[in-house]
C-alpha cells in the first residue's frame, strides 16, 4: 500500500481501487477498451494482425482462464479436463442455439450443463489429490473428448457444427467490432466475479481448502461440499467461455477441444500466476498475443528466404516454449506476481528505504 | 448420561452443574495397529474452568484432542460435549457446536493474510454462498463489514496484533504465528477451546502474554479451555484442574497443587533414579 494512506473506515480499506490516481487510471482503460473498435483498423494495418479477433480470443480464454485459475490457483485442485469442459459449453450453447433459443438462455444453460459434467468429473477430488487428481480429469478429456468426436448425430462430428451468431434485443453480434463489445463485457464480469469470490467466505473457504485442508475442517468448512462446489463454479466459466467461443467461431468442431487447449489453459495460470485474479488476465493475453508477434519476425524472415518457412515455422514454437520455460525459472509465481513486484518498486521510487 | 440434546437449546439449561458435564470423555479407547494409544481414558471438564492435560511425551495428550475434534474416531467409549455425542457428529459440523482449537504445529493458512485467516476462524457464524459473494453488494458487503469490526474491535485488539493484520502469516515469526493461531480460534465464537502447546517455543515474555490471553478468554469471555502445555510453571498458575496422562491411562486428576504432591505422577515424570537418567541419557 502506498505510504500516507490512511482509511477512517472499513468500507474505504475494503474497496479494490483505494486511490484516487488507481480509479483514474482504470477509467483510462475502461475509456481505452470502450473506444477501442474505433480506431482497430488502423491499428491492426500498422501491426498487420487482426488485433479484434486477438483481442475477442483473448477476452473468451480470460473467462476460461478465470474458470480454472479458481479450480487450480485458488482450491488447489489439478484439472486436465477443462478442454474438454469448454467444448461441453460450446456444443450445449450451439445446440440449443440451433434449436432456436436465444443467446440469453442458451449461453447460461451451455454454463449450466458444464457445470453439471464438471461437478460429475469433480467427485473423485474428495479421494484424490495432486497428480492423481489430474489423471482422473485427464480421463474425463479422453471421454468427452471421444464422445464430441464419435457422437455425430449431437455434434455434427468432426464436420462440425454450425452456430448463429449471437443476438441480443435484436442487435447481432456478428463481426468482430460487434462482438467485441459481448465479449469484453463478459471478461469484466468474470473479472470482478472471481475478485469478489476470493475475498468473501466462500473464496475464503477454497483457499483454506488448498493450504491445510485439515485445517479447514476443524473452523468448519465441509470439504467435500467445498470441492465440489469449485468445480462446479470452474466449470461453469468456462463453459460459458465455450458457447461464447461457439458464437463468435460460428463453426465448432472437437478439434478446438483437445488435451492440447487443457494443458494450455494450464499453462495460462501458471504462467499468469496460481491464486491471482490477475494472472488469468496475464497468461491469456501472453499466450494469444505471444505465438502472434513470433510470426511476424517468422514471417519476415520467409519473405527473405523462401525455401525455409518450415524451419522458421518450426523455431517459432521452439523460442514459444523456451519463453514458457523461462518464466517458470525465473518468476515461478507468474507474471501477477511480477507485476506486484514492479509496482511495489515504483510505489517508493527513488526513496526505497 | 444424558439423551441427545441440540447444542442450541442446551446452552439454556446447563448451569455448570456435575450432573450434565460440560465435556464428559467417557472411557476412551484408541488403538493404532498393535500400539494403544489410549486405553480407558475418563475425565470430566467443568464449564468455565481451565482444565490442564498433562504427561509425558507419548502419553496421548494430542489424541484425546483429536478425538475430541473428530480427527480420530476412538474404537471404544464416548464424548458427550454439552450431552451431545460426538461420535455422531461430522467432522466439519464439530466447529458449529462450539469447539475451537489449536494446533502444536501451526495449521494456519500460510499463503493469507492474518485478517483472513481470522475472518476464516468466522467461517461457520457467516452466511454468503458463492453467489451473493461474487456480486459483492447488499448482504455479503455488509457481512464482511460487520465481521471485520467484530474482528478488528474484538479479537486484534485484545490479542494485541494490529500491526500485522495485514501481513501474511508465512512472513511472521513463530510466536506471532501461535498467536494469530489463537485468534483464529477466538474467531470462531468457541465455548470449548482446545489448546494444543500454546507456549511451546516461546520466550518467557511470550509465554507471559499468552498466559495472559488465555486468562482474559477464560475470565472475561467465558470460555472453557483445555490445555495442554509441557510448561510446569504456566499449568500450576493458571489451571483449575490437572489431567495427567501416562502411556495412554489416566494415572491422575486434581487441582494443581494436589497433583503435584501425587506420588504416582512424580514417578510418570521422574521414575525411579536409574529410569530417571536413562530418560535424561545421562
């Protein structure tokens, strides 16, 4: 906390944004991401990327990211499933979507549905902890996973399914700009859900179940309830992060839900920062933005010497994966926890005594 | 023994009188494999007193704590707090009955700050679910502002740790830690507090404090406590009654200075010369 700051009320000392020079800067952004559509095309020419859709992508796996940050990060519970759970979402939200419900009841029950599949995957974490936790849910990836793909008369199989595009009072989401608005307006939802989730009893309660749950049981927080209710809650994001993917993809098929986007919803957290609402911000932004601005210099260098994009292609995933490994050397705690860092430090620049 | 009674409605009718026991442990059997950890143990505990259990290492003082909170599940014998009995109690549901406790090692969640690992101690006395705590207006904001002053005004204030509300438990030192561990277990509006070593480790100006704390909690708060502390000087000064345990029995049960004089507990603690300084490894 910066220094000469004194609260004469609780309420004051409870509020996220305590300064007056934090509420102005967050305005700046808010302001920033409202206008943003305005003035993207430019931007997205000067950079040569459609900074829209990086930016909508971003905004659905911050939802996710949320979602399992509060599983992972916050309950201490490890899930390899949560691919599998976004495509629930995504194939419930398009299906009733296809059935002719509306985007304001479809994506919920998308979310519910999900929440439903995850709480059912979530009962083994009463027994199972750490690693073996992470195998089990990994099956629950194999199961849903092979069921999206064999399934073909719900899910259109590996042909895919073809969505609507959201609409809402009439209006319909169906370009970039348009969705833009939809789904930053999600993110900020999910964003100020999980802040407010973590610092109330029941976000209390999941942390006390993922330091010492012994602990936990004795000030009376029943375990199993606790856990259960995590992934219910987990699931439930990213489901909705799912029948938001659908709408705005228009086209689903299983191939977007594999093992490979569990693991890198994973590695959103971890790289973001475990337990921080900030560090599902973090690690969606990184990992959309990061493999985007390696195949700019990727690319360049092809337009120089053509006969070897595969080797360029190739190394982009390579110096991908060793910036992952270096992050987890070198700031294991995630880039939320840097950021603390960097902001403790300009807090009392030049005076750091 | 009394019939079952809800923990609510007894809080009316029991005067601390010997007939209904505040906490009855009643012939208690636990068995680890082949080892026994505790064979036959009885004791009563008054409302309002500080009752002390005392022994050598190994005697199953902590056991009957665990038994007591559920941890453990005695394979003879009963515990009836208030008349209710507790080996029909979940483990999660004993906090709600009105039993608090610490731990010898620090069970407190070392990633929170000291504010919320009280507010946790509050868990059972709060109300919020997963949905009006996410949108964090009306009730749960009223909620966490109610039990932040009760905290603040109440159980910081008499603890005297102010200046680390805000400082996260794994950064402070050990005897702060028992501290806050304590009130947490204050938080938790206890009308039986476990005590598992409070003063364990500490300096003789800490220890001082926490003798102190417990007195105010006992005196000024009503709370039972029951004790278990390896250092002579606090149990003889503050206890109402001693408990001393020996290889799992109860080998004796009186007012500290009674107990004291006990022959049977001289020899638990010193034993004969020779067993004396085997003991000691001299």
């Amino acid at each position: 906390m910066p220094c000469g700051l004194f609260f004469s009320k609780y309420e004051k000392d409870d509020a996220i944004f305590k300064t007056v020079w934090l509420k102005c800067w967050m305005t700046v952004l808010v302001v920033l991401l409202l206008t943003f559509p305005l003035f993207s095309q430019k931007f997205s020419e000067m950079l040569g990327l459609n900074v829209t859709n990086l930016l909508n992508l971003i905004f659905v796996y911050i939802i996710g990211a949320h979602g399992l940050n509060l599983l992972t990060g916050y309950t201490g519970q490890i899930s390899l499933g949560h691919g599998a759970f976004m495509g629930v979402g995504a194939y419930t939200t398009g299906i009733l979507a296809n059935a002719g419900w509306p985007f304001w009841l479809a994506l919920p029950a998308g979310g519910v549905m999900t929440a439903a599949v995850g709480m059912l995957f979530g009962i083994p974490s009463l027994r199972l902890r750490g690693l073996y936790l992470a195998i089990a849910t990994m099956a629950a990836q194999f199961i849903l996973d092979y069921a999206m793909r064999n399934w073909t008369s719900l899910t259109g199989g590996s042909s895919g399914l073809i969505v609507p595009s959201a609409s809402l009072f009439g209006f319909t989401f169906d370009s970039d700009q348009s969705f833009y608005y939809l789904a930053l307006a999600f993110a900020i939802m999910a964003t100020m859900y999980l802040k407010n989730l973590a610092r109330t009893r029941t976000g209390r309660a999941f942390v006390a179940v993922r330091d010492r749950y012994l602990s936990a049981e004795v000030i009376g927080v029943n375990l199993f309830k606790y856990r259960l209710m995590s992934f219910g809650i987990s699931s439930f994001m990213v489901g909705i992060a799912g029948g938001l993917w659908a709408y705005y993809i228009t086209i689903i098929s299983d191939e977007h839900f594999t093992m490979w986007l569990s693991v890198q919803y994973l590695a959103m957290i971890i790289v973001g920062g475990l337990g921080h609402v900030l560090g599902g911000i973090f690690g969606a932004v990184f990992f959309v933005v990061l493999p985007e601005l390696l195949r700019l210099p990727a690319e360049a260098a092809t337009a120089v010497y053509p006969n070897i994009f595969g080797i360029f292609a190739s190394l982009r995933e390579m110096v991908f994966g060793l910036i992952v490994i270096m992050f987890l050397i070198f700031e294991p705690d995630g880039l939320a926890a840097r950021w603390h860092t960097v902001r403790n430090y300009w807090k009392l620049w030049p005076f750091s005594y | 023994m009394a019939a079952e009674v809800k923990p609510g409605s007894m809080s009316k009718t029991a005067p601390p009188v010997n007939s209904t026991p505040f906490l009855r442990v009643d012939d208690i059997y636990l068995r680890f494999g082949g080892l026994n950890a505790l064979s036959g143990v009885s004791f009563d505990v008054q409302q309002g007193h500080i009752q002390a259990i005392i022994g050598p290492n190994g005697a199953g003082k902590t056991c009957i704590l665990n038994c007591i909170c559920r941890f453990y599940q005695p394979y003879r014998g009963t515990i009836y707090f208030q008349g209710v009995d507790l080996s029909k109690v979940a483990t999660h549901r004993v906090a709600a009955l009105g039993i608090a406790r610490s731990f010898q090692n620090i069970e407190l969640f070392k990633g929170m700050t000291v504010m919320d690992n009280i507010k946790l101690g509050h868990h059972v006395h709060m109300h919020s679910g997963f949905l009006s705590g996410g949108i964090y207006l009306g009730r749960a904001k009223s909620e966490e502002m109610r039990v932040r002053k009760e905290i603040e005004e109440r159980i910081i204030d008499l603890l005297e740790i102010e200046a680390i509300r805000k400082k996260v438990v794994g950064t402070l030192p050990y005897g702060l830690q028992k501290r806050v561990e304590l009130a947490r277990a204050l938080a938790m509006k206890p009308k039986l507090l476990l005590l598992d070593e409070p003063m364990a480790g500490m300096n003789l100006e800490e220890t001082e404090d926490m003798a102190r704390f417990i007195l105010d909690v006992n005196q000024e708060w009503g709370v039972t406590v029951v004790l278990i502390e390896h250092d002579m000087g606090v149990v003889m000064d503050i206890s109402d009654n001693v408990v001393v345990l020996d290889f799992g029995t109860k080998i004796a049960q009186d007012t500290p200075l009674e107990v004291s004089k006990n022959n049977h507990v001289i020899e638990a603690y010193l034993g004969s010369d020779a067993a004396a300084h085997s003991k000691l490894g001299l």
